[in-house]
C-alpha cells in the first residue's frame, strides 16, 4: 500500500514509470565485494492531490548515506563545468541577502564547496554522509554529521543564534522527510531570512524528455508550484525563482522564499521571472498527470534509441567505454538496456571512483591516465560535463576516436 505524499499527505498516486530493480548508484565496489550488492524496486509515481512527483517508497536514507560511503565529492567534479560555474551566483545570492558576520546554513553542503567561497559571513555545513562531512573538516568548512530537522537545527540555533540564510543546493530532492527539514528552516531562520532551494526541476526534464536524473538518491522531481504550495504551509512565500544549468539545460530551479509575518519589514515583492515561470507551469499543465503520461512515452522511446544505437555499435565489433562513472549515467544506461556486453569500462578523474566496480554489471572504473587502450567510442555517461569532457579530449577525437551523448548524438572530429 502506498503512504502518503511526502508533501500535502495524499493517498491517491498514480504511476510515472517503472526503472525496475535497481542497485544504488552511489555505491561503486571494491572488488571483494562484487556480487554482493542489492538492487531495489525504483518506480516512480505522481501524486493526484498536490501532483509532486516522486518515489513513493523509497530506500531508507540510511543506506544511501551513512552504511556506505557517499562517493560524489562536489570537490572532485570539475570547477570550470556548468554545474560549478552555476553556483557562482548563488554565492552572490547568499551573500545578497546577507551581511558581514551573518550566520549562514547549508544543507546537504557536501564537502564545504560552497560554504568555502561565501565570504565574511558565519558559516555551517549540516550533512548526514560521514565521509563528506570528514572531507570538509579538513578544508576548514565547520560541518556538522548530523540530518537536518528541527531538533539540530534548534541546538544550532542555540549555540549560534538564528540563521539569516539557509538552503540547500540539490540535496533537498535526496530528503524524504522534507517537512521536517523545513520545521527546522523554521526553527533556525531569522525573522527577516532568506530560505533558498536548488533542485532538480520536472519542468526541464519533461521538456527535454530527460531521464538522467531518476535514481533512489533523489526522492522527489520538484516544480515550482509545489514549492510554492509546501512553504506556504510554513508561513513563508517565494518572491523569486529562476532556472540554471546546473543540472543541465533547464534541469535545475533555484527559488527563494522569505518569511510570510506581517512584522516582515524587509518583505520582498515577487520578481517577473517568478511570476513568468508560474505562468509557463500553469499553461503548458506542467501539474497534470497527462504531461506525466506523456514524459514517460517520451522517455522509454527516448532509451530505445539510445540503446539500439550502443547495441548496433557493439556488435559491429567497436570497443566502447564510458567516460564519467557518475550517477546520471548509471540510470541512462539502465533504462536503456546498456550492460557490460557493450560497455569494456569506465574512465573517471575522481580517485574515489578509481579501482572501483559498477554495481551489478562489475565493470571496473579506471584513472584517465591509465588507459592504453583507448575505445573507438566513449560514451558520455557524465552528461553535464559533456562539453568539459569533449574539450579536453580533443586529441582522442583528432585520432578518430568518436563521443555518444546521453541524446544519442554521436560526436566526432
């Protein structure tokens, strides 16, 4: 039986698509452990009465972040990637709306990457990975292991005092119990705060029939409407929201919102690219489970060709490998039926990645560096790098080595 919306506590929900089993993709092996990895039912499902879409039963937290160890440093990805460079405006954001020795929260800050370039304020990461948390330490960004909810986040305030910002870069789709973690928003936020999100965004993924980004990490596949909806709960309003790249093109919504209280005196007005994105969700019946039919048509056709172009390919004869042992690429190549039958191995810059084995498919990820061998084809399996990984390859492709993208474009000299 399903529970309830994680969001408006809805019973009735109505399937999206079907992944199938899936093991966590976060969770590379050591080679002693090959074969003893478990994969998990991922199906995806929409909520009739708020229309969040979402993962209605989903692997407990847990074992994504604290029985193993958490394999994506924000460190290790590369600085100069839309996904990095996007976050340069949100530090002026931060920064924005707050002053010199403001107190300023991020939740799910990873290794501190974005806490370390916010400047002359009083900052604290809250993070459940262990490991991450240990990686932040030790590049002096103040970390606390812990979830946030509304118990830590009253002994923070306590200890610091109310937080001016607060937010959460792409970590608030990976919380199942996200009213909890804005009871504690609640708890910690200063009466004139500002409470900002980045997130995956449904809009960008129907849009571009985009798939990448469904895995048991990421319980919910936010639009704005549905924020919108949830804060108001807790008396706060959005005033602004925009789309970036940090996901990829039109995949990622950032928003901010601020408290809701008639002793607001800094009480913000909402922007024209608010208003214009709500306008763009309500028109084109973004919330409707017709859209969400419609994306699922979209997106098994979608990986039908992918994986009829890798299998064509591969038994033609030619070696192909995957450059990126990232998340995102996992659940292309899943849904696609791309195995280790027609993928040799993995290439990625991130050590804790190197000497590694897929989950189920036990193909080994190795060091750029060490590859004498190179494929005929590397398959792009870290789609919003993709124009960081081509430009650095640029020698691979002169040799007559080829590129596929998750879109299935096939990309030569």
């Amino acid at each position: 039986m399903n529970r309830a919306c994680r969001l408006c506590q809805g019973t009735e929900f109505k399937e999206v698509i079907d992944f199938g089993r899936t093991p966590l993709v976060n969770s590379l092996l050591a080679k002693e452990e090959c074969g003893t990895e478990q994969a998990y039912p991922l199906v995806v499902e929409q909520c009739q009465t708020c229309f969040l879409v979402q993962i209605v039963n989903p692997v407990n937290s847990e074992k994504i972040y604290q029985e193993q160890d958490y394999l994506y440093y924000t460190g290790d990805m590369p600085q100069n990637s839309q996904y990095m460079k996007a976050f340069d405006s949100l530090v002026t954001d931060i920064q924005r709306y707050s002053s010199d020795g403001d107190f300023t929260v991020e939740i799910g800050s990873n290794d501190g990457s974005i806490l370390k370039k916010v400047q002359g304020r009083k900052i604290l990461g809250v993070d459940p990975a262990i490991n991450v948390v240990i990686r932040a330490l030790s590049r002096g960004v103040p970390t606390l292991a812990a979830p946030f909810n509304k118990h830590n986040a009253e002994i923070i305030a306590g200890e610091f005092g109310k937080a001016q910002v607060i937010g959460g870069a792409n970590c608030l789709a990976h919380i199942d119990d996200i009213r909890g973690v804005l009871t504690g928003v609640t708890a910690l936020l200063h009466d004139n705060g500002v409470f900002w999100v980045e997130c995956n965004y449904w809009g960008g993924m129907v849009k571009s029939k985009h798939y990448a980004l469904i895995y048991h990490d990421h319980y919910s596949y936010y639009t704005l409407k549905n924020w919108v909806d949830l804060l108001k709960k807790y008396d706060m309003e959005v005033f602004d929201a925009l789309i970036t790249e940090a996901q990829g093109t039109g995949l990622s919504l950032r928003l901010f919102a601020c408290r809701n209280l008639a002793s607001q005196k800094n009480n913000r007005q909402p922007t024209d690219r608010f208003l214009s994105l709500a306008r763009e969700e309500e028109t084109t019946h973004l919330n409707s489970y017709d859209t969400a039919k419609k994306y699922r048509e979209d997106v098994l056709a979608e990986a039908q060709k992918l994986g009829d172009l890798v299998r064509k390919l591969a038994n033609e004869g030619k070696v192909i490998a995957g450059y990126g042992a990232a998340a995102k690429g996992f659940s292309i190549l899943h849904l696609a039926k791309i195995t280790g039958d027609h993928i040799k191995f993995f290439v990625d810059d991130s050590p804790a990645k190197q000497g590694k084995y897929t989950p189920i498919t036990h193909i080994p990820v190795l060091a750029r560096a060490d590859v004498k061998e190179l494929p005929d084809y590397f398959f792009i399996t870290a789609p919003n790098y993709e124009d960081v990984i081509i430009g650095k390859e640029q020698e691979f492709l002169k040799a007559g080595g080829k590129f596929i993208t998750a879109d299935g474009r096939v990309i030569s000299a």
